[in-house]
C-alpha cells in the first residue's frame, strides 16, 4: 500500500535517457520467440540490456504483456522492488537473530521480526530506489539485486541446515545473476563472508561430513557465476565500449569512487536532492586525497571490527562487497557516479540506522520507566512512521522530476552542474527536432553557470551553426577555446565546430588548419572519455571535406570522406556525430551510408535514414526506411504521416518522367 501511494504519481512520467535505446527502440524485445535473439543481442554500443540476457528477456515479457505502455514497465519495476523488499526483510530477520544486532536483540522474536519489517518498509520508501522503479531501464539493478539477494539467502539456509536442495537454490539464481548483471559477482564472496561470521565451526547441522559436502557443492555451484557473466559477455559482445580495462583510467577511476561512495552514503542519510545523471567526469588526485583518506579509514575500521566481532559487522562488509564490482578498479567509463548503484547496499544502512535507534531508545527508556511516552516499542513506531512518511512524499517530489524528460534534464543541469553530459541531454532534445532556437536559449542561460561555461560556449557554437549564423558560431566557438578553464572535451570539440563556421564564412584555409590543429601533441594529454574524442575527431573529418570542396579539391575531399566512413566502423559510439556531421554539410548520399548500420541496431534514426535519402534523391530507399520504421513504431501517428509524404513524393517524380519522355 505504501509502495502504491509512493510511485503512484510517477507511472505514467516520460521515457527519458536509457529507456529510449533499451526500450523504446529496442526490436529485439519485440518477439518473445525464438528466445535467441531475444538473450543474446549485440552488446558494441554498451545499452543498459546489452550483455545482460535476462534483463533483455524481462523487457521482452513486459512488451509481450503491454507493449511499450509506460505504467506497465513501471509496475513491472515495482513489483520487483516489492520483490527485493520481502527478501530483505527475510534476510534482516535472519542477521539479526545471528547476532548482526546488539545481545538484547539474540533471543528476542518478536522484536526481530518487528526491526526487520522497520528496516524492510523504509528501505522499500527510499527516495533514492526511484533510480530503479521509475527510471525504467535499471530494471536492471533492481533484477540483479533480487538474484542476489536470493541466491544469498538460499545459501544461508543451506550454511545453517545443510540443505541441498538449498544449495542447488542459490547455484541457479547465481547463475541467472550472472546472466542479468556484472554486480551480482558479489554473491560468492558475501556468501563466504556470511560462512566467516556466523558460522563458528566447519561442521554443518552438527556432522563434519555435512559441513564438506555442502560447502563443496555451493562454492564450486557459485563459481558459474562469473562463469556466466563471461558466457554472456563473449556470447553478446558485452558492454561494448561503456566498461572494461581500458575504458578509463584504472587509478583515475578509483579515485573518483572514492568520492562517489560518500556522495551515495550522503544520499542514502539524506536524499534532498537527487542527480540521475552525474557524467563520466573523473576525479583528479588533488580533488579525490580527502575522500580517499576518508575511505580508507572507513574500510579499516571495518575490518578490525569485522575481525573482532564478524557477526555484528557482516552487513558493513556486504555493502562493501556490493559497491565494489561497480565503485572500485573496473572503469564504467560512460558513467562514472550513478546513485543507482547504492539501490541494495543501502539496506545496510538503513539497518544500521534502525536497529541503533531502537537501542538508544531502549536504553533511554530503561533508564526513565516512570515516563510512559518514552516506552521504547511506541516511540520508535513514530519515529519509523515520521521518517518514511517524510521519505515517500519525498518520492512522490522526486517523481515528478520524471514527467518530460525536459523536466528532468533541467532539473539535473540544477542540482548537478558540474555535469556537461546533462546540460547536453537537455539541448539534444530541442535540437533532435530541428528547434535550434530552443538549444540556443538552453545553452545561453547555461552560460551563466561557471561550471558549464566551456560547454555551454561550444553547444552554442552548434546551435547558432546550425541555424547559418556562422559569425556569432565562431564567436562562441572562439570563447570557447580561450577559455581559462584547462583544456577539455568542450574545446576539442569546438575546433572542429570552429572549422565548420570558417567553411561557412568561406575561409577554408582556417578550416583546415584548425582541424590539422586536433592531431596536436598537446591534445593528446587531455583528459576526456574515449567517446567524446572520437566523436570530434570524426566531425573534423567531415568539416576537413567540407573546407576541401570549398576549395575545388573534390579527390581530397573524397578521400577525406572515406576516412570518416572507415572511422565510423571503427568507432561505433561516434558513427551518428558522424552521420549529422554529414547532414550539416549536405552531404546526404555519404550521411545515408552512415545511417544505415546505425539504424540496423536503432530504429530511432529510420527517420533520419529516411531523410536523409530524400535529399540525396534515393526516394525508394527513403520509403522502405519510413516503412521499417512505421512497423517499429506503429503506434506513431508521426512515422506514418512521413511515409505517406515521402510516397507522393514519389508519385510525382512518376508522374514527371512521362511527360519529359513525350517532350
């Protein structure tokens, strides 16, 4: 019932960020049979599915039920949560009648049942899991936890009565773990963590024997877990280029968790303010030595305590354990901080939380007896209601940050301005319609945040390109570069720009010096996700044939051109800036080359395919894109009315032939 008041405003908000390549445009969810293609889809542009069968297979399900019905998908979420909700509840029940909580707690029923259902309903209300319900696409996160947290309790039971039926429980939901998401490599370690802390001899159910066969059987059942996570990278493709050594600086990334774990127990303690999306900006040593000291007396204090009284402080390392795969040495370099990744490990702070409260409460009600509102039960039934009354109206707020995804981004470039990649989203969704005075106007007011004025200046740049302003392009482009700030991604970028105004103010020449500048040593040093750079460098290939056809060197020109088709098969996550770029100088018949493999893989562009054929006078290409694309969206009233402008464009051109041929 809380759960229903909580997210009930928020079922029906927008489609935002991921939910678009995972969802909306994803056909591989379209058929849930054969279940091949369904599992095991190409994983080169790292989609939140890609590399995660089961997380594809759980969307395959829900469009088979209700389509792409946004209340469905959200039920669907909740009911998961609701899910996870139950089994922490169980699990919480469990620690604390093992001694995770004070001595009092040991021997006591029903107050472990009652701090387990405290614990259970205000990590059910977090604001923080809207990251996970309403945000459609982590799905994912929410779907891992609930593999793990029952594949973890299974292997309790299995630990405290030698039950093999248990032991094969927790092998198969490790397996489909490993199947959903990388995270959930954590079950082996927290469950040999649990086996450290309670489990005081090595016999199981008092038989040595017992003890050997059981734990033989689950550990060596539990290794299929990262077994499975790799099946299913080398069966998909993985996370492409989104995660992996070698998409991020290793020590760079460590340093950056390092201050995303505070910033995650931060939100957990207190979740005012709420970021979805944080970029994949990395930390510098200067910024990061505070929390990095930080972190590494947290971590030691818990293992001298885990050390002296494992049982009390197992839930500390298990949050360890399941921030580490995400928040430690293996780079997400396309997102560096997400607060979603604290969806489970939160739970053992609210533990914490609860079960110190209901102790201070108890103590201080001992030592009052005569003062009956003090009686511990009834004063911590009000301070629990007080908190997760505060905290589902909380959710309830943060929901409506989720109903345009305009009112999401401007949120998001408010509470987090340090993030570009927001500022960015928020202009893409004026500019994906062709409304440049809309981005114009986002970037603008942009300006005046100091953290986004590089970016700001370079998306203006863009806009004000794109609308033939190209005088006031180069301005902005031009502050830009001269920014005091050091040199970043925004100002890489920004040459290139620079050179397309130039081509447009016809001073090629500049042009092509400003691009020969990008393969300068000193921007070889420069700190910026792998992505952004290869999405300049291949703008630069393009406004470089530009300035080379405006200067009659139609070969070079060619050539050129040809450098940034290969470049966009190489590099994938830069193929449509490449694409756009194209458009930009009007070269439809190469820009419709590049569609084509994107929108293989993503109908959302069949549009721009589409488009793009017209103008380069394949009309017959253009209608089977605007077909394609009406079949994967058939609901759009949109896609429909383009197919239909673009076959009387046909029509005519029919009509136009026979009567030059009887002239």
């Amino acid at each position: 019932m809380l759960l229903a008041i909580a997210y009930a405003n928020g079922l029906d908000g927008a489609f935002v960020f991921d939910d678009e390549p995972s969802v909306v445009s994803n056909l591989s969810i379209r058929r849930l049979w054969p279940l091949g293609p369904v599992l095991f889809t190409s994983g080169d542009t790292g989609r939140t599915h890609d590399g995660r069968p089961l997380v594809n297979l759980s969307f395959a399900v829900s469009y088979a039920l209700h389509g792409t019905w946004r209340p469905g998908l959200r039920l669907g979420n909740l009911a998961i949560h609701l899910a996870n909700v139950c089994l922490v509840y169980v699990v919480t029940r469990r620690l604390l009648g093992r001694g995770a909580g004070p001595r009092w707690l040991e021997s006591d029923l029903s107050q472990q049942r009652w701090l387990a259902a405290a614990v259970a309903l205000l990590w059910a209300v977090h604001p923080l899991h809207t990251h996970v319900v309403t945000y459609i696409v982590q799905r994912a996160e929410s779907l891992g936890a609930c593999f793990i947290l029952g594949s973890f309790l299974a292997a309790t039971v299995a630990l405290d009565a030698g039950s093999l039926t248990a032991v094969a429980v927790a092998v198969i939901l490790g397996i489909a773990g490993g199947f959903t998401k990388e995270t959930t490599v954590s079950i082996l370690p927290l469950v040999a963590a649990y086996d450290w802390a309670y489990r005081p001899t090595f016999a199981i159910a008092g038989d040595p024997r017992t003890g050997r066969v059981v734990r033989g059987l689950l550990y060596s059942g539990l290794l299929l877990n990262p077994l499975a996570i790799l099946s299913a990278a080398a069966l998909t493709g993985g996370r492409g280029h989104s995660a992996g050594f070698g998409t991020a600086p290793i020590i760079d990334y460590l340093l950056t968790q390092c201050m995303a774990v505070w910033l995650y127990i931060g939100r957990v303690c207190w979740p005012a303010t709420l970021v979805l999306e944080h970029g994949d900006r990395l930390a510098t040593f200067a910024e990061a030595w505070p929390s990095m000291l930080a972190m590494l007396v947290l971590l030691s204090l818990i293992a001298v305590g885990y050390w002296r009284r494992p049982a009390a402080f197992f839930p500390a390392v298990a949050a360890v354990l399941l921030l580490a795969p995400s928040s430690s040495v293996m780079p997400i370099a396309t997102q560096t901080v997400a607060e979603h990744r604290a969806y489970l490990a939160s739970a053992a702070i609210v533990g914490y939380a609860v079960v110190g409260a209901a102790t201070f409460l108890r103590q201080l009600g001992n030592r009052r007896t005569g003062e009956r509102w003090l009686r511990y039960p009834l004063t911590m039934a009000c301070v629990v209601a007080v908190i997760a009354a505060g905290w589902i109206g909380r959710t309830m707020l943060r929901n409506r940050d989720f109903r345009t995804a305009e009112t999401l981004w401007r949120q998001n470039v408010r509470d987090c301005p340090g993030n570009p990649r927001g500022l960015r989203n928020l202009a893409e969704l004026f500019t994906l319609e062709q409304r440049y005075d809309g981005a114009e106007r986002v970037y603008r007011e942009a300006l005046a945040i100091p953290q986004l004025q590089t970016y700001a200046a370079c998306g203006l740049g863009d806009a004000l390109r794109r609308q033939g302003r190209f005088e006031e392009a180069r301005e902005a482009y031009q502050f830009c570069i001269s920014s005091d700030a050091d040199a970043s991604a925004a100002q890489f970028r920004a040459l290139a720009g620079l050179a397309a105004a130039e081509v447009g103010l016809g001073f090629p020449d500049r042009a092509i010096a400003l691009i020969n500048e990008m393969s300068s040593p000193v921007w070889h040093g420069v700190r910026m996700a792998a992505a952004d750079r290869w999405q300049a460098m291949g703008r630069g290939m393009v406004f470089k044939a530009a300035a080379h056809r405006r200067l009659g060197d139609a070969a070079t020109a060619d050539e050129e051109l040809r450098r940034a088709v290969a470049f966009a098969v190489e590099k994938p996550s830069a193929a449509e800036t490449i694409a756009r770029a194209c458009d930009d100088i009007r070269d439809f018949a190469t820009a419709a080359i590049l569609w084509e493999p994107i929108a293989a893989r993503d109908p959302s562009v069949l549009a721009n395919l589409a488009v793009s054929r017209i103008e380069a006078g394949q009309i017959d290409g253009a209608i089977e894109a605007f077909e394609q694309a009406v079949a994967a969206y058939p609901d759009d009233p949109g896609m429909r009315a383009n197919l239909e402008r673009a076959r009387e464009i046909a029509r005519r051109q029919a009509d136009k032939t026979p009567a030059s041929d009887s002239q």
